[in-house]
C-alpha cells in the first residue's frame, strides 16, 4: 500500500492499460438503456481499468488512472494497446444444461417440419427430456462444462442457466442442483431460472400439467431455494396464456423473480401478459403485436431477442428491435443456447445476428449484450459494465474498433478473458 497524507490507498492486482478503445457502458446500472440511450458505450480513448481482490477500483484514461496511485510493484500490467476492452458479455437465456444433442432434426427442419409437430412426435424438447434423464450426474455436468467452457473462450462471463429437461420433480430439483454445483466448480457465474414450465410431457393434459407445477413443483424449488426466477414457455400448444398466467402468479407469491417465453411462434398476448404481471424480461418476441411491444415499453418490461434461434431455424422472421427500441423497450440479446433451435455458445455471433437482422447498431449491440443483459437477470449492480465497485470482469478484445466486432464474423474477437480480476483464458 502507499501512504497519501493520512489515507492508504491499496495497490491494483491488475491494470489494463492503453486500451485503443475502451467502452465502459456507464451510466445504466440502476435502469437498463433504451432509446437513444442504447447507443451510449461509455467511450473512452487510450482506456485503463484497475482491479483488486476482483472488483474494479478505478476506470479513465491511463494517464489519469496511473497518476491516481493505483500501480504498485506488484501491479500486474497488460497492455491492450490496438485493441479494444469492454465488460464481460452477458448471456441472460440458455439452456445450457442438458445431456446429448439433437442433430437428428436438422433434416426434419430442412424438410419444413414445423417445431411444435417435431414436439409432438415426441423430439424437440422431449427427447431432451429423455437424453438428460438417462444420463448421470457426471455425464450431465461433462457436457455442460464444456458449453461453459467454450462461452468462456468466446467472452461470456455471467450466464442464465434454465432447467426445463425434467420435467418432473425430482428431475427439475437434480437440474437446478447440478447449476449451483457447476456455479462453484467453473468460472462462468451461474443465475439458476426454474422453467418445469417448458413442455407437457406424454400422460398429461395441459391443465394437469400445469396444476402439478404450481401445486407440487413450484414449492418444493422455493422451498429449497434452488432458483431466483420462473420462466414458462408461453405459447399455443405448449402453456396458454391461462396456465402461463396461473403459475407466474403463483411463482410471483413464492418470491421468485419472472421471465417469460413470448409470441415466438404466433402473435398470442404473451408480450401483453408480460406486460400486465410486470415479469422482468418477455423473451424471443418474434410475433409480438404493435399493442404488445406499447404494453412492454410502458411497463419497463426488458425484451431479450435471441436472432440466433431465428437464424437456425432459417424461417427468415426476427424480432422487431428497431420498433422496440423506437418504443422505448429496453432491448437485451442472448444465445438460447440449447440442444434444438439454438446450438450455438456464441454471443460474438449473436451480436453480428444482431446487427445484420435486428438491425442494431453495433454500440446497441454491445449495449444489449452486456448492461443490459445484466439487467434482465437482476445482475446489473454486479456486472455488464466497466464501473467502480463491480466485478473486475473484462473483456479484451483483438480487434481495432467496436464497428470490427459484428462485420468480422466466424471467427473469435476475444484475444484475453479476465474474470474476477483474473486472466481466465488468453488466446
């Protein structure tokens, strides 16, 4: 430490210096951006950020942040000259525990099998179901780590993680079980989501199904409290806007936080229902009506868009971002990283989906990938921008400016991976 008149002033474990382009996304931690606010990255030229015991102490430009006392001799330095630093993306919708893989069905989809009949013939999410019941503990959280693994190497620092392959009780508790484990066994952090609520399995009707979540599942998971949100796939033929309604209520009565899958497949009130129960985040939003996007902007209600599932499923139909943004509809992106309609781990790609066919901008992409996804999952005051107080979770990018990051596609932008102030994967 150094002394400075009667203060001391801890040293920096790390400083990151001499960024070309530094994009610190301030300014949107206690609400997320929308409007014209989705274009405010924070830009700082010649950028430095300083962290200690993993969270940031100091953010300006180098000359500042090195004459404020920051660096001692101990100070780990890496110059990200040439390059440009953001905060860690943010994933704030996957899938991403489950065992085995759907392959199979990329020829029904070619074929023009529509979704909801490859669920009814027992595929989809169904046959997920079943891979992810067959499989041990270990086998589970393998092929899981692995996801994670990669989401890390590609600059996703913080992810929400669904359960939804069990269906059944014991199966969901195992699931949410395995994210807390996986939360401590690797360096992505974890938002565990309960979504029982993902498909009716075979021997129930609708009604059934749903009077067993909200009667034996919901207060078992809140009992033990293995989740912080309910998610429900609101849509015809999986949860109508009844039984969504019924078990968000009842999940909102047990303190869990809302999230909603909406109007993907059919234009059906899920962006107004979201509106109307004041849920978090309405997700997807594909078919989202001109009165539901209105509903959602005048209740804050956060739009997570996912343009990679739209991509896979090549139907040539993306949710309508500019309308939102125009709206005043605070705007997130993430992966859906899931075995069938999303299998992917990439947020770099999604950003490039996002600005091809959501037509964001890029600052709006990063935005939507970063503060604003760290909103939609209750994380904002800890991540998704480069702030004093919060998570030293950095990003530096091996590209020459922001505008690189979406028009350079297939390949990986992330040159560094600092998490908690530490250097987690380098290329």
């Amino acid at each position: 430490m150094t002394a400075k008149g009667d203060d001391y002033v801890l040293y920096a474990d790390l400083l990151i210096h001499s960024a070309e382009m530094m994009a610190t996304l301030e300014g949107n931690s206690e609400s997320p951006a929308c409007g014209e606010d989705m274009s405010g990255i924070g830009f700082i030229e010649d950028g430095a950020v300083a962290i200690r015991e993993g969270k940031i102490i100091a953010v300006g430009k180098t000359e500042e942040v090195r004459a404020g006392g920051w660096v001692g001799p101990d100070t780990k330095q890496i110059s990200a000259k040439g390059k440009v630093v953001t905060p860690g993306f943010v994933d704030p919708h996957t899938h991403v525990l489950y065992a085995g893989s759907r392959e199979n069905e990329l020829s029904l989809k070619l074929k023009g099998v529509p979704y909801l009949e490859i669920l009814k013939q027992g595929g989809g999410i169904l046959s997920t179901v079943r891979s992810t019941k067959q499989a041990t503990d270990e086998e589970i959280k393998v092929q899981t780590s692995r996801r994670l693994r990669t989401m890390l190497s590609l600059g996703t620092t913080t992810v929400e993680a669904k359960s939804g392959y069990g269906l059944m009780l014991d199966d969901e508790l195992r699931a949410l079980r395995l994210i807390h484990e996986l939360d401590k066994e690797q360096m992505v952090d974890l938002v565990p989501t309960f979504m029982g609520a993902h498909a009716v399995p075979p021997g129930y009707s609708e009604v059934e199904f749903t009077n067993y979540i909200i009667d034996e599942m919901l207060p078992q998971v809140a009992a033990q409290g293995l989740a912080e949100f309910c998610d429900v796939f609101c849509e015809p033929g999986v949860f109508s806007l009844d039984s969504s309604e019924r078990i968000l209520v009842k999940a909102q009565q047990l303190k869990f936080k809302l999230k909603m899958h909406a109007d993907e497949l059919a234009s059906a009130g899920g962006a107004e229902l979201a509106a109307r129960l004041g849920v978090l985040s309405a997700d997807h939003l594909l078919q989202a009506s001109g009165e539901g996007i209105a509903d959602l902007a005048r209740q804050g209600v956060i739009a997570v868009l996912l343009p990679a599932t739209s991509f896979n499923l090549a139907k040539n139909s993306y949710a309508r971002a500019r309308a939102m943004i125009r709206a005043g509809v605070p705007v997130a992106l993430a992966t859906d990283s899931n075995p069938g309609s999303s299998p992917t781990e990439s947020m770099p790609l999604v950003l490039t989906l996002a600005c091809l066919y959501l037509r964001l901008t890029p600052e709006e992409a990063l935005v939507a990938a970063t503060i604003n996804a760290a909103h939609a999952i209750g994380r904002a005051d800890q991540v998704g921008s480069l702030e004093v107080g919060k998570l030293g979770d950095v990003l530096i990018l091996d590209i020459p400016n922001l505008n690189y990051l979406p028009y350079h596609f297939g390949s990986n932008p992330v040159g560094m991976v600092i998490k908690r102030g530490n250097v987690v994967w380098e290329a």
